[in-house]
C-alpha cells in the first residue's frame, strides 16, 4: 500500500503533489500538514495530530472520524504520522512539504528517514529531490547527469557505488560535505552501505560537470 503523507513545511508543486497523489491509496497529514493539503486541492483521509497547528478552517472540514489524536510528547507528529501509515500497511511512504522554514525541522523531518527507512520505503519528496534511507543497496534509474548526493548521518562504512561519474569503493564517509554534487554517469547506477545510516538525495535535474 502506497501513502502520500503532508508534513507542515513548504509545499512543492502543484504538478508533483498531483503525481504523487495519483499513485497513493492513504493521504495523511502530519497534524498542520493538513493545510498544506488543503491547499493542494487534495483531501486526507487521515490527520494524525492533535490540530495545535491546524487552522480553524482545516479543522472544521475535518469529519471526527477522520483525526487520530495521540498523547505521546516524546515524538514529532511527523514521527507520529509515519508511524501510523506503517502501521496501516503503508509499505511506500512519500512525504511532501517536510523542508523549508526552519533548518531544525528540515533536519528532524529527515532523521524519520533514519527511524523508520528500513521498515518501508519512505521519501522525502521535493521539486529537486527525492531523499531515501540506503537499505544495503539502492538503485539509482536517473538519465545520465543527475544530480546525486550521499549525506552520512553519522559513520558510514563499506560505501560503494557504480555508474557515478566519481565512485566510491568500500569508503568510509561521515557527516560531512563529502558526497555532495556527484552525478550519474551510466543509468542504472546503485549506492551500497555495509554499515550505518546513509541517505541518498536524488536530483530531478541534470547538471553535467564540466
């Protein structure tokens, strides 16, 4: 089962949101992520949160059934709305408007990639990016010139990619600016990981070094 999930920062566009939500069978909102679907013109099934964050108007468009509060103050309510389409059978998760405003947010929305990327396949989906966990090795199908970025979070060990225009083989990388702005050279194109939490920022434009 695939979820398109609403997080509450800055929306991508219309055309993106519209795709994605064609192929998802669950639209959640993580809480005020509820107004950002809204403004897509698209409707949730679920909000998981307990609407501190939601404007007047989204909550009163909400039916009661459709809200599932939860006490926990320990978790974000992006965790919380994860955790929930997980729960649900979510077994792809793509999540919208989880960047911008606050760098602390963007980066917390990013570590759900590391809490719960190897449970489902889940994404952090923007105009210029499509963000993953790599569970031991990932596939990359972009034309050549795409934009690829590794971002350890924490040590990484027994890095290895193919079809990169710079590969790696069995590198250790840590949280860092190395692995930033490589590109595809040769499509398919994988990332592999032996050990620790890397994540893979797919570029949906081309740009070829020079």
């Amino acid at each position: 089962m695939r979820a398109l999930l609403f997080a509450n920062g800055d929306l991508p566009s219309r055309a993106l949101i519209d795709a994605l939500r064609a192929q998802a069978d669950l639209v959640v909102a993580a809480d005020g992520g509820v107004d950002k679907a809204l403004a897509s013109g698209v409707k949730v099934d679920v909000v998981v949160g307990d609407l501190d964050s939601a404007s007047l108007e989204a909550r009163a468009s909400l039916p009661e059934d459709a809200v599932c509060p939860s006490g926990d103050t320990d978790s974000t309510d992006l965790q919380k709305a994860v955790a929930f389409c997980i729960e649900r059978g979510g077994s792809v998760i793509d999540i919208v408007a989880a960047g911008g405003g606050r760098a602390d947010h963007a980066l917390a929305n990013l570590s759900v990639l590391t809490l719960f990327g190897r449970r489902a396949t889940i994404r952090v989906v923007d105009d210029l990016f499509s963000v993953e966990l790599v569970v031991e090795t990932a596939v990359i199908d972009s034309e050549p010139g795409a934009v690829i970025s590794l971002v350890a979070i924490g040590p990484c060990r027994g890095v290895t990619t193919t079809g990169l225009r710079w590969n790696l083989t069995n590198a250790a990388l840590d949280f860092s600016p190395r692995g930033i702005h490589n590109e595809v050279a040769n499509s398919p194109a994988t990332v592999s990981v032996a050990r620790g939490d890397l994540l893979l920022f797919c570029g949906r434009w081309v740009e070829k070094h020079r």
